[in-house]
C-alpha cells in the first residue's frame, strides 16, 4: 500500500471501506488531515469508574450501569419533545435526557438489562443530580480489557462507534509516524505536519503539531485530570492553531486596512467645540477619551487609510453624542456622514436627537427610511446627492440601495452588534472606502469582541453620566401581581412613565401577540386613570412612530409593548419597566430591555414578572440581572450559560465553528493566539519569508485569495 500522508483520501486507507468511506464523507472527513482533526470531545476515564450513588453534581464522570428503560415526554409550554433514559447500578439509579436525538434510531438500540457505560457531566436540575446529552457506549466485553485507560470520546454519530475510530485513527497515526521519517521535504505531496514558524513555536511554548496529535487522540496511561478537561499542552497546542487561523486572517485584513488609502481630513474640530457649548451637561471622561480616539483615527494615519473602529459602551452611555462629535469631524472637513439604525424607531429618534442638536450649528440632517413617501424619499434623495444633506440618518436600506451621496466620509453604525466582518466587507465592495465606526451596546465579552471584530480598534465608554442611580431590579412571581401594579401606580403618581415589555417568540407569534393585546385591554381596566399606548412589530411604521412620539411626549403614561422598543429607545422620565414572562428572555436581551430606564435623572426600577414553570436556567439568569447591571459583566456570565454558539449566532456573525477550541474556556490560549498573529505580521508583512510563506498558503487554501488581496 501506498504511504500515508496528510492528505491522502480517506477511502484509500486499508479498513475503509465504501459504506465508511460515504460516512466520514457525511461528516466532512475526506483527507487523513481531516479525520485526526476529528477530536474527542471528552475522555472517559476508566480508572476511576464510579456508582451511581456517589455522585455529585458538576462532575465529568464515567459509569457502568444497566438500561432500565427509555420513554419519552413532552416538555411543558416549550413543547419539546424530551427522551429518558433510566439506567440503574447497584446503587441507584439515574435519568440520562436528551432535549434532542444524537440521529435516528439512537434511542431505538438501548434494550432493558442492556449493559452500557455512561459518560458524562453530573447536572443538578430541581432538586435532583440527572445526566444531560451524555454519551452511553454499548458495554460490550471485549472493551473490559480497556478498564485502566483513559479513553477518548468521540462526537455521537450514525454507524461510526468509538471503537472503530479509535482503531483508525490509532492505525493512521502509526503510519503516519513511519512515512514522515522517510518522506523527504522536498517531495512533491509532502505536508509538514508543523505548519508554524519556529520563533512562535518557541515563544508560545507550543509542542510539536503530530505528537498533540497523537497525545490528543491517544492518551497517556497516566493521563491527569487536566489532559481530561482538555488542559494538556497538547490541547493547547490544537487549539491554538485553530484560533490562529482566524486570528491570522482578520490580523491580515487588519494590515490590509493599513494600507488602503482613505481620506485625508484634518482635525477640524470647531463644530464640536459649539456643540459641546450648547449641552447643559459635560461630557463623560470615557466619552472624551473615546472621542479623542476616533480623531486620531481620522486625522492622524500617515498616509490616510480608513479608520475601523468600534466604540463598546452599556446602554445610556450616550454614545450617540459621540457619534455626532465623529460626524461634525467629517461634515467640517466637507464630506457627509451617515448614521444607520436597526430599526426605524430608533432612526426616527436619532434623527430627532441630531437635528436638534445640529441644526442649530447649520448642519443639514436628512432622514431615510423604508417609510418615506415617494415624493419624500425622491427630495431627500436629491438633497442627498447635491451634498446638501450633511448627515444622513436612516436604516440597513441607506447603504444597501445605494443611496447616491455626493462625498461619503464616515459610516456610524448604531446598535448593530450582529453586524460581522463579512457584511462590512460587502459594503466596501461598494468601492466607497470610508471612515467606519461601529457602536454597539451588546456588551460582547471582551474576548468574543476579539474573533467577531479582530479587524477592528475598540474604544469604550466605561463610565456612565453622572447622577444616575443603578437601576434597581426585582423577579417575582403572579402572586406578586397586585404589589407591582401598585408600585407602578405610584410612580405614576409621581408623574414618571412605565413600560410594560411582552415576550415576542418568533414561532407563535400571533399567540403573543394576542397576549399582549389582551394585557393591554386588561391594563387599560387597572389604569383607569391613565393614559396607554400600545407598540408591537405588526403595526405600520408611522403608527410606530405615532405611539412612541406620544409616549416620549407625555400623553401616554404607559407604553405596553413587545421587544421592539428593545434598542436604543431613550426616554428618560420612564423610570419603571416591568417585564412579562422574562424567563423567556435570554441575558443581553434582558439587559437591552432595562437600559430603557435609568436613563434620567429618577431611581429607576425593573420587575421582572416570571411565568410558571421557570427552568433552573432561567432562574440564573434572573439572578444575575437582579445582582448587577453592569453589561460587560452580564455578557460574561450570558457566555458562560449559552456558549459561544448561540450568543452571536454563527451565520450572522462570520464567526466560525471551533472543533476544539472553546471561547470561554480557552480565552488566554484565544489573547495569545491573537498576540502571534499580530507579530507574524510585525516581522514579515506580506508573508513572504521562508519561514511564513506557509502561513500565506494556509490563508489562502482557507479564506481565499480575496484574503492575500489586502497585503499584496
Ligand atoms: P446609548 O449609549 O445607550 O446609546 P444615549 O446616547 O442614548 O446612550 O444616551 C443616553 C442619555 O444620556 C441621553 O438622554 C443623552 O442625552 C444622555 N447623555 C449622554 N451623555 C451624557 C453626559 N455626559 N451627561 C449626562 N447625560 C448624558
Ligand atoms: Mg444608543
């Protein structure tokens, strides 16, 4: 047979037959590459088998144990369905669920008396320890003979068992190690198993690509607890070269930025200062910092390239203001800038907000959104493209229609923390090239910042303004009902505004919407003294609008609504916000929610009203909201609780699936990764060394050529 090599087909290798060659080609695998960048998720060991009885909650364990049955139900309102598996030692006996099925038929192997190990983390779910999605192996006798080793677990799936990977794997990495001795370098089809440069290899400490390899996918017989958290050096090792790609690829977007020419303005800064005048407060140290940030940006590269910024700030920073100070920049140096809005309410408020405050200095502000009128939109557009219109506020539509400007100088994007690396390329390709700032108040982790933005500068505005009380929070239950209402009135009383916020839930939408309805009939009878509007996503854009101006100006006292009012929405003598059902909200959504208080000078407070049936989950959640309103912090803790996966949403965000690599757990390992690339680019910045010529290769086979356009 023919030497093994990286990239040699996995069909071709001995015991791979067609049926398992049609599996692994299901599952992606096509290359001996990619079948050893197939790793196990967890390891069992098996030296330290445990009963049922004395496990506690938290821990990663293995046990044997046989099947007593498997049923299934249907989780409460969710309307999940949920399988069970009992399984049962001499101990006792423990509950395995899965809220999903690994693939078909998975359930339909496990018989009762059915001997089978168990693999998996100990969860503690109301009041009792249970298992999550654990692995449950058949227990067959010949693996008996494995009881002092640590064995490695592999993802669950259709027709390929631990076992047999195991066994491959094992053989290819034999092969492997035989023909890498032999192999001359220079021969055609050879792959280096180490693709890093040394000088990062020895100052990351990083052992050698082929023996984490091997360590990874067999482990040591003396193996420690940290192998089997995925601590070892060799994990690290892997984990690093997954993060570095991405790291690499945005550090080369970076320096491409670097060297794209932008425009050249000058530190013009008259228009502020006037603003600045006429504000009846001072600005906040972190808002002028981050302003002097932004200035620098665009006056101060030699020679001019495009700023790429974004500017983090909690919710009522008042990043706003910043971003009309970015703006004045621009329209004093002669080119107009744009301000884009998720939604129309909030295009429709910053547009208030910014001619108010320039209008008075001479500055032209234009308004653009899908609702304009045909004639409207035709005037606006005109003034638009004579550069009579300064700033341009409006939504998504603004860029993506092409709204013809005379002399484009500056983006904003406000609260658009789903906006990813891809969709801010498509927008180059436009062939405007910009000064760019992002804002957003998604108080992303710090490190997620890093992957989703790794292109970018980040300011933050750490500070709030001052005078302004922590919002005070509360969960409570239905019997609490007629003490929140009361609560509510007498705020009211005091002459403040409320919120009352309904859960919106894509799949049942008009079942919540009919909740909301009703709520709001049901209000109307409890406040009988007061004014009530109503705001929901079905509802046309200019009654919208028409609701939201009454609430800001006062002629409705309550404003019941669904998570439309989630971004940005500022009216600061609303200082009360209950929200319903809020175990159906995840953190940050929560924490959009409640930065619509606080936001003047009145003791701000936020209820948030449970429904039954609350998970232990959702409970946390609540928690973490009742114990601070700090958004970074929130968004830590949201990371932890729902992983990376679901906080950002991959296809939205350009972030990339890990095989290994965990965000969360692996964040120092994530800072040093980004470190390298960084200084890849310090030594040799268009890749063209010995030593990183590899490195080119490696981006363009993974991000395409459009990824070595930037740094020639
Ligand atoms: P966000 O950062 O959430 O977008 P905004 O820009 O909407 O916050 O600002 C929130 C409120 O704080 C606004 O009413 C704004 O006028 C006010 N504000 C902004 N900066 C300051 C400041 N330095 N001092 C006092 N109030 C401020
Ligand atoms: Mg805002």
């Amino acid at each position: 047979m023919a030497v093994i090599k990286f990239d040699t087909p996995l069909q071709f290798i001995k015991g791979v037959g067609p049926k398992l060659g049609e599996r692994f080609k299901d599952l992606g695998l096509f290359t001996v590459q990619d079948l050893l960048d197939w790793y196990p998720r967890a390891y069992e060991d098996r030296r330290a088998a445990r009963s049922i009885a004395s496990l506690k909650p938290d821990e990663l364990v293995s046990l044997r144990a046989e099947v007593v049955n498997v049923k299934s139900f249907i989780l409460g309102r969710s309307r999940r369905k949920v399988y069970d598996l009992t399984v049962r030692d001499e101990t006792g006996k423990i509950h395995c669920k899965f809220f999903r099925v690994p693939y078909k038929g998975y359930f339909e192997r496990f018989q009762p008396l059915q001997k089978v190990r168990v693999i998996g983390k100990v969860t503690h779910y109301r009041g009792q320890i249970e298992f999550h999605h654990p692995d449950v192996q058949d227990d067959t006798p010949d693996l008996v003979a494995d009881d002092d080793v640590v064995v490695p677990i592999y993802p669950e799936t259709e027709g390929l068992t631990n076992r047999q990977l195991r066994k491959l794997i094992g053989f290819v990495l034999d092969e492997l190690k035989a023909s890498q001795r032999e192999l001359d370098p220079r021969v055609k089809g050879y792959v280096p198993s180490d693709r890093l440069p040394k000088w990062l290899k020895e100052k990351y400490d990083l052992v050698d690509r082929f023996e984490a390899l091997e360590k990874v996918h067999r482990p040591p017989k003396d193996a420690t607890k940290d192998f089997t958290d995925l601590k070892s050096p060799y994990h690290r090792r892997l984990i690093f070269e997954e993060f570095f790609w991405l790291e690499l690829w945005l550090a080369s977007r970076k320096e491409g930025v670097a060297r794209e020419p932008g425009l050249p303005f000058e530190s013009r800064t008259e228009l502020v200062k006037k603003l600045r005048a006429s504000l009846p407060f001072e600005l906040t140290g972190a808002q002028l910092r981050t302003f002097e940030e932004i200035l620098k940006d665009l006056t101060g590269f030699k020679p001019p390239h495009p700023m790429h910024r974004l500017v983090q700030g909690d919710v009522g920073s008042g990043k706003t203001l910043v971003a009309l100070m970015a703006a004045l920049v621009a329209i004093e140096n002669g080119y107009q800038a744009t301000l884009m809005v998720p939604t129309e309410i909030l295009a429709e408020q910053h547009f208030r907000t910014a001619e108010k405050l320039l209008s008075p200095l001479g500055v032209q502000v234009g308004l653009f959104t899908g609702s304009l009128k045909t004639s409207e939109r035709a005037q606006a557009q005109s003034l638009l493209a004579q550069g009579a219109i300064q700033l341009a506020v409006g939504t998504h539509a603004l860029i993506e229609d092409a709204v013809g400007f005379k002399n484009l100088g500056l983006v904003i994007i406000d609260e658009q923390h789903r906006f990813g690396v891809h969709q801010r390329a498509r927008l180059k390709e436009k062939g405007v090239s910009p000064h760019f700032l992002v804002m957003t108040a998604t108080p992303i982790p710090r490190t997620l910042a890093m992957t989703v933005y790794g292109d970018l500068d980040v300011s933050q505005i750490d500070e709030l303004p001052k005078g302004r009380s922590p919002i005070q929070t509360r969960a409570g239950y239905e019997s609490h009902r007629p003490k929140m209402i009361e609560f509510v009135r007498s705020h009211l009383k005091a002459g403040r505004q409320a919120y009352f916020v309904y859960p919106l839930v894509e799949e049942s939408e008009k079942i919540d919407l009919k909740n909301a309805m009703t709520e709001f009939e049901n209000l109307k009878q409890k406040f009988p003294e007061y004014e009530l509007g109503l705001l929901h996503g079905r509802m046309k854009p200019d009654e919208k609008e028409h609701v939201m101006r009454e609430f800001r100006d006062g002629r409705y006292q309550i404003l019941v609504a669904t998570t439309v009012i989630e971004v940005g929405v500022d009216v600061p003598n609303a200082n009360v916000m209950v929200i319903e059902h809020a175990e159906r909200f995840g953190l940050s959504q929560l924490h959009q929610l409640r930065g619509r208080v606080g936001r003047g000078s009145h003791k701000s407070f936020c209820l948030l009203m449970m429904g039954h049936a609350v998970s232990d989950e959702a409970r946390t959640r609540l928690k973490v909201m009742e114990e601070t309103t700090d958004g970074f912090l929130i968004s830590e803790r949201d990371l932890e609780i729902r992983g990376p996966g679901e906080f950002l949403g991959t296809r939205q965000s350009g972030l990339p699936g890990f095989k290994l690599a965990n965000i969360v757990r692996d964040v120092r390992i994530l800072q040093e990764s980004r470190d390298a690339a960084m200084e890849v680019f310090r030594r040799d910045s268009s890749l063209v060394t010995s030593e990183h010529k590899w490195l080119r290769l490696q981006l363009l086979d993974k991000h395409g050529p459009a990824s070595l356009a930037g740094i020639g």
